[in-house]
C-alpha cells in the first residue's frame, strides 16, 4: 500500500505496489496475514521476503532480505 521512507522496506528496495508473497517461506495471502505475520518476528530478526513487481513483461518475482527495526 505505502513504504515509509527510511523504514527496512524501504531500504530494501521496496516500493508502494510491489505484492508480497512469501516472508521467511511463509506464504502472505493479505495485508492482514502480512501484519499477523511480522507481528509474530522478534524486532532486529532478518527476514526473507518473496515478493512481485510490475513490469511492462508483466508481474516479476524479486527476493530480498531486511532487518525488522527494533
């Protein structure tokens, strides 16, 4: 929906459209599941996230890994 500017997602690269499908393998279906899901990672863990960019080829798969802040 938005990425904060300076905020992890932000750092890593994500931006405001970008669709999240996997964090840390598990599978992220909704914006509800997205925040139940980092709700449940210690602050200052890294994660692994799956997630899809538009492109004029059409939706591309792109992987990165953050720091949740403390």
């Amino acid at each position: 929906m938005r990425v904060s500017k300076q905020s992890a997602a932000d750092v890593a690269g994500l931006h405001a459209g970008d669709v999240i499908r996997t964090i840390n393998g598990k599978g992220v279906g909704s914006t509800e599941e997205l925040a139940a899901t980092v709700a449940q990672i210690e602050a200052g863990s890294t994660v692994s996230i799956v997630y899809l960019i538009k492109t004029q080829l059409g939706w591309m798969p792109k992987e990165t890994v953050i720091a949740l802040a403390k």
